[in-house]
C-alpha cells in the first residue's frame, strides 16, 4: 500500500523471552472498568441557579463591568477577571445561536432518539448560551435565529437539575436575524443597554426578536 | 539579553494506526523517541531533559503517565516535564520544550506526544455530565458542528467545501507512510456520500481515532550547527488561550487564535503570511476547519477562506500554499500528539526530508495546533535560516 517503515535499529531484534515463559499466551490487553462516585459541591453561584431552577426560575448574574449577562452563573466574569454577586432572573424563553444534528448515541443516553437536536440557547436578556435539546421541531425547520421556549418537567418530577427542562421548542414567533443571534447579538444588546432602551435589568424588554 | 537559537534535529514518528495492539504506551513512546534520536544521530546520553504531553488523563484512565513512561523515555534521573493543553498539547509541548532550549536551561530535549485512543473512549471523555448542563453533547463532533454552522451561514461558502478539503487530506495521506488512512481507493463521491454523523458534519469529514506517538530532538545553536543533517530552526513561537463561552465570544475565529497568529509574524518579520509562508501543517480534526483557521491565521480574507480550498491553493500537487500534506489531522488522530505531528511535518518539510509529500523548495513552514473548545492556540514558524 506504501512505503515500509523500518523499525528503529534498536528495536528491530525480535524480542527473545526466558524460556519458562516461552510459551505463554501473550496478554496484549486487559479491559478493568472502574467506577468513582463523587458529590458535587457547586459553589455559591451554581447553587442559587441550580435552587432557584428546582423552583422553575432560571438564574443569571450580570457583570459589575458592562452588565453582561451570565446564565448558568458561574461567580465570574471570565473576561475581566472579577467576581460576578448581582442576581438576574430571567425568562424560560429565547433563541437559537447555533445547533447540531446528531445522529451518533451518547453514552449514558440511551432515551435520545436519533437524530436529535442539540443548540445553543440564548435566552431573552443573557449574554451566553448553553446547551438545550430541540423538541417538537423537525431537524429540517430548525434554524439559527429560531425562538424558542422550554418544556418543563412535571412539577412532582422538577430538581435541582438541569434535566428540569425536557426541550425547547419553537414559538412560531419571528426569527432573530441571522447576525443578531448568539453571540453576534452582543454588541447591538450593549448598545440597546447604553442607550437605555433596553435596560438589562428588565431582560424581556432588551429582546432582540422584538426589533 | 538576547535568546538561545533553537533548532529541530530529529523527527520520529510511529506509524499511525487504530490500535497499535503490538505496543504497550511505553512501547509506542519508546518507538518515536528512538526514531528521533537515530535521526539526530544521538542516544539517550546525549539528551538533557525529556517533555511529554497527551490529552487529559481520563481519556486512558491512566493518571499522570509521564511518571511511569519515564524509563520508556530514557529519563531516569533526568528532568520531565508533562505538558496538558487538551488538543493542542502536542503543539505546546514542542513550544515548552523551545524554550527550554532558548533559555538555555538544557541544550538537546526530547519531546513526545502521544496518545492510546484504542485504550480509551474518547466520546464517553468528552461528553461528562455536569449537574448545571444537560448531558447531550456528542463528543468533539457535538460541539464543533453549531460553531461549523454559523461559519458556512457568514461565509455562505458552497457546501461541497468541506467534502473537498476531507478528499484532499485522504490523497495527501497516501503519499505519508505514517499516516493512519490509506484510502487509495476513495472518491469523491464516496466522501460526498458519507452519512452526516453531526450534521452538517460527515462521517467522511471528522478525523479517525488512532493509536500513535511523535517525538522531536531540539538542539541549541551549538548543536544543531554540529548536526549533519538538515536542520528546522524554530523562528517564532506563540501560544494563546481564552474562555470557552463569554459575551460576544467569536467562536468562529477566537480572537486568541487571531492573536496568536499575528505574535507569530511579528516574531518573524512577516508581513504577508500567504505570500511569505510555503506550506501549512494546520490542526483540522473537522474538514471545514481548513477554511476557517486559514481566514483566522490570515492567509484569507474573512469568509473567503473556502475559496482557497476551491481553487486547489491548498493541494500538494500544483497549490501554492499546500495545506496537510501529511494528511492532516483527518488521515491521523493519536489525540495528544496530533499537534506535534503537525510542528514535526512543518520540520520535515523545511529540512527537505519530506520524502513523497515534500514540498518543492520550502524556507519556511508554520505548524498550529488548536484544543478545548477551539480556545488554546500553539503555533510556530520553522525555517531554513537562522533566526
């Protein structure tokens, strides 16, 4: 097929066993699966999202520097390097940054049904996305841009889990235009921000699909 | 205070290969480091230090290998140093291990990336729940095919671009006895018709997984001029990083990786990196990162990186800035040492060593790596002169 690699001059003597071993079966590998099961200590600001999402209310926080939204919060504004303290409550509906469609399993999740989407979920107000399931959606409608909001859990089944929201599906509102959505929306929200017509502390008013 | 030059002096690596079932991991980083030492024309007396790097720990559940590859790497007694970086440890590796060199802590280091992906599960490794998130992304597939999206959605590239750039590394591969995929009798059709697997990402668009190791000698002025063989002097080094998810965050091009490049000019006078650099060893795991680091390390305009892939600049035969000509990421995936095989091919290519997928003529060649979620950078320029 092609060329031949020579083996390195000082490996290519076969290797010579002692002789009570001669004949032997070779062990070329050994699977030993382990388990480790650890808790979980979520720190300040994944505890009060991860509180408040068990009550149904998804928490941000908002930068001390330019009111950027967080959510998940994570204490921190990693590009600024400061603490984030200030608590942001915003709603269960937003919009498409970007998605995949999958059509490989995962391990550990064999209820997935082939394909499946998974997208990036701007909410209406925050600054990031995270990662949420498409439901209720043909993997040829989805799109970036598209508005969604969340299908929650039955309340006896609602934790302190991300899994509370069972997938986002489409409101059939307007689509966010294409460089509006994710994270090239950031510069307009600021400058809606700055202007005061869409202050950050009132997320709802600062959607971009409203435009 | 001026610096230490730093030169490549050997180059080994192992062949490529889904499971390297014949080699244990120290069998598979003893075969590279001793193809690079008999390249240097060195032994394991002539080397100083050793560094190593691979992927994080849990892909083989092998915690802090390095201390038990040591004997393996003839470092008994002698400085180690492990290097982790995700994906692009095997590019930061080689830059640890420059500036050693340059800073004249050692005088000839070995380093080594490599990785034993048939001993581990990689997709299980990169889809780990988090009580904040839910568990549904697939792997490295999963998180890159949304940021893949977006750039065909800004670039508005026609959307065979991808297919064409998985063709073209899948021939350059035939020509590298190393490389993993010897497809010889793929077509394009055939890559065109491989079933979405993250769509828009291809099965015949992602890169294999693959058991493998590559090792370098680095020498310090001194030694590299005693070398009788051609030697690569490194002439510029960069490495960035930044978060993963932040506002206004272009995950499309990082601005660390724009960064990184333009530190890489500066340090070696370019102005011009598409007229001034010959050849590209570039990291693309998935093929439409060609047109996308291409755009972001300034061989392009933004969106009009697929163009160069259309025209063909980016083939072995008849491109003027031949891309992977090793095969890429795409034809081999030993993980952890999938960016120092791209610095290493860079060496190759300016040493003249390239054998069949040597390029005509290159005097300088620059070698990237990328890791986490496209937010580690390591990149640098070899080249046939001194710095």
């Amino acid at each position: 097929m092609s060329a031949k690699i020579p083996k390195p001059t000082a490996l290519a003597k076969p290797v010579q066993l002692p002789e009570r071993i001669a004949n032997v079966e070779q062990v070329r590998s050994v699977r030993t699966p382990i388990s480790l099961n650890y808790d979980f200590i979520p720190g300040q600001a994944a505890q009060a999202y991860l509180t408040a999402f068990g009550e149904k209310r998804i928490l941000g926080q908002r930068s001390p520097v330019d009111g950027a939204v967080f959510v998940p919060p994570r204490g921190v504004d990693p590009r600024f390097g400061v603490a984030t303290t200030e608590y942001v409550e915003l709603p269960d509906k937003g919009h498409i940054g970007s998605f995949c469609v999958t059509q490989v399993p995962i391990p550990g999740r064999d209820d997935l049904e082939l394909p499946y989407i998974s997208a990036w979920i701007f909410l209406d107000g925050a600054d990031i996305g995270f990662i949420g399931l498409v439901g209720e959606c043909d993997t040829a409608d989805c799109r970036i841009g598209m508005r969604v909001e969340a299908v929650w859990k039955d309340d006896d089944q609602i934790a302190q889990t991300a899994e509370n929201i069972k997938w986002w599906r489409p409101t059939g509102e307007p689509d966010v235009a294409f460089d509006q959505a994710g994270g090239r929306g950031f510069a307009a929200r600021q400058a809606a921000r700055a202007d005061g017509t869409g202050h950050a502390s009132q997320p709802n008013s600062a959607n971009p699909a409203s435009q | 205070m001026g610096k230490e030059r730093c030169a490549v002096i050997g180059i080994g690596q192992t062949k490529y290969a889904s499971t390297r079932g014949d080699v244990s991991m120290a069998g598979l980083v003893r075969e590279a480091a001793y193809r690079a030492l008999e390249d240097a024309e060195m032994t394991w007396q002539d080397i100083d230090a050793v560094v190593l790097g691979k992927a994080p720990d849990f892909f083989e559940g092998v915690m802090m290998p390095e201390l038990f590859l040591a004997d393996a790497l003839g470092c008994a007694g002698k400085p180690m140093l492990r290097v982790h970086t995700a994906g692009s440890v095997g590019g930061s590796t080689a830059l640890v291990a420059t500036t050693l060199v340059q800073a004249g802590i050692h005088d000839r280091v070995l380093l080594v990336g490599f990785e034993k992906q048939s001993e581990s599960n990689a997709m299980w490794a990169l889809s780990l729940p988090q009580p904040f998130s839910v568990s549904i992304n697939a792997g490295a597939g999963g998180y890159f095919s949304p940021i893949i999206r977006q750039y065909m959605e800004v670039s508005q590239a026609p959307e065979l671009i991808g297919c064409l750039v998985a063709f073209k590394d899948r021939q350059h591969a035939l020509k590298n006895p190393y490389a993993h995929l010897h497809q010889k009798d793929l077509t394009f059709e055939q890559v065109v018709d491989s079933p979405m697997l993250w769509e828009p990402i291809r099965y015949s668009e992602t890169c294999p997984s693959s058991d493998g190791a590559c090792a370098m000698v680095l020498g310090n002025e001194a030694t590299a001029d005693a070398a009788d063989k051609p030697v690569a002097w490194v002439q510029a080094t960069a490495m960035r990083s930044e978060a993963n998810n932040f506002p206004g965050r272009n995950d499309v091009s990082p601005l660390a990786s724009r960064q990184c490049a333009q530190d890489l000019y500066r340090q070696a006078g370019i102005q011009n990196p598409r007229a001034e650099i010959d050849m590209l060893e570039m990291y693309v795991p998935f093929s439409w990162y060609e047109p996308m680091w291409l755009e972001s390390l300034g061989f392009a305009e933004d969106g009009q990186g697929w163009r160069l892939v259309e025209d063909g600049s980016t083939q072995l035969d008849g491109g003027d800035l031949p891309v992977n000509c090793s095969g890429g990421v795409l034809s081999s995936n030993p993980i952890g040492a999938s960016g120092t095989i791209r610095f290493a091919e860079a060496a190759l290519q300016v040493r003249g060593l390239a054998e069949e997928r040597q390029v005509d003529g290159v005097r300088r060649a620059l070698g990237h790596a990328y890791g986490g979620g496209a937010q580690y950078f390591a990149m640098w320029i070899v080249g046939s002169e001194k710095p």
